[in-house]
C-alpha cells in the first residue's frame, strides 16, 4: 500500500456547525463527505483515519443535522462530515432546512475542493444520490464516488458493478470518478487518499529532497562558472577597430 503525503490517522474533530456560517474561516482547503443515511459514510471516515471512534454513528439515521469538521495535522487543511440524507423518519421542515444548507455549502465555501459521495453498491445512483453530483457538477467540483460495502459482493460482482455505474456516471459530464471501498476489506483506502491528497494540495507540503537541492545549488554554480569565463574571454580579446568613413 502506497503512503499517503497527509497523515490521515491525525485527524481530530474540531467542532459541528448548523450551518455554513458556524464553520471556521473560508481559508485553505476543505474535502466534503456525504452520503445516504445507511451508506458507510462514517465507517468510511474511521476507516481512512484508522480511528474507531473520530465520525460517531448514530443509531437513528438522519437524526444528527449538523456539519463535522475534523481538522488535519497539516496546515488549514479539514474533512467535513456532512450529515446523512434519504432518511425517511425525519419531519420534511428538517430536510428542507438541511437541503438549503447543503445547496448553500456546495455553492459559497471556497475552499471546498472536491466531494466525496458514498453509496451502497447494492443501492447505488439513488435520486437523491444523482442530485448531489448535478449540484457539485453544477458549481465545478470534482466528485469522487465511493461504492462502499464492496465486499458484500464477490469480485467479478464488484467490477460488473463498478464498470456500469462509471459507464452511468459520463451522463453527469463532469469530473466524477467512481471507485470500489470497503472499510472491512480495507479496500479503496489508496485511491481515496490519492484523491484527497491531490485535492487538499499535499504536494505543496512536500520539501524538496537534500539531492535535489544539491543538484539545483551545483546547476547555479555552474551557470555562474560559465558567465564568469565568458566575461573574462571577452575581456581579454583586442577591440577591434571601427571602420573609417570615406
């Protein structure tokens, strides 16, 4: 398994917010988790962040309203859990309300740089599911699919699966990737975390290696070597003189 530039398992909850206005500042770069109610979507998390306990599942989907923020050890860098939808049993006051909020946190948050929509790969591309990924569409997001609880099915079961909903995903004509997880096989961990890694900007937390700089002082030097011998042998030639009018 490839290492990750950021480290995932540091991630810490820092506050839940109602509402966009509630969250930290509008700086650096965020990536979204979302998903139905009964998708995996905290598993997910737990499983990415190696930590049992970091997105709390609630035994009354849909219940719990708010937005997760969990920090990253890396400079102004965050995952956000946005709270679960489809779920039946919540008043249609609470979904409208929470609707809003997700149109308007897809819409404003400048620093939200990618989305990643889970789904159950025995119940993938639900309405609701289709509608998020027009709306991110919509405003320029790149949207990673997860199918989460892959190992539910057997391996030819999983690739049929995943090659139609990538087939499916081309009619949304935007940056949607589709992948394979699971959090009991362990499975999708890499390319999630390629995926988080390139929208989170982890290559600009990457210092140059002691060779490479080595190698750019030694390309200096030589560039300076070279200006400084063409100088002298211009120097050291006679001028020559003008020629003289008629």
């Amino acid at each position: 398994m490839s290492k990750s530039i950021i480290n995932y398992r540091k991630a810490s909850f820092f506050t839940s917010a109602p509402d966009i206005r509630r969250l930290p500042p509008d700086t650096g770069y965020e990536v979204a988790f979302a998903g139905r109610s009964n998708a995996g979507k905290s598993s997910s998390l737990n499983t990415l962040t190696q930590q049992t306990g970091l997105a709390r599942t609630s035994k009354t989907p849909g219940r719990t309203q708010l937005i997760n923020v969990f920090n990253l050890e890396e400079e102004d860098r965050r995952l956000i859990d946005l709270p679960g939808y489809g779920f039946a049993k919540v008043p249609l006051q609470m979904k409208l309300k929470w609707q809003k909020s997700l149109n308007e946190y897809l819409e404003k948050r400048e620093c939200l740089k990618g989305l990643v929509v889970l789904m159950d790969i025995r119940h993938p591309m639900k309405e609701l599911d289709q509608n998020l990924i027009y709306w991110a569409v919509e405003v320029g997001l790149p949207i990673l699919v997860l199918l989460t609880k892959a190992d539910k099915y057997k391996s030819g079961k999983q690739k049929a699966e995943l090659l139609k909903i990538r087939e499916a995903s081309l009619a949304f004509q935007g940056d949607v990737t589709v992948e394979l997880f699971s959090s009991l096989k362990k499975q999708g961990i890499v390319q999630l975390s390629r995926m988080l890694d390139k929208w989170l900007n982890a290559a600009e937390l990457v210092e140059p290696q002691a060779g490479e700089i080595e190698g750019e002082a030694a390309d200096d030097q030589t560039t300076a070597e070279a200006i400084e011998v063409s100088d002298q042998s211009a120097a050291s030639e006679p001028d020559q003189d003008m020629p003289k009018a008629d």
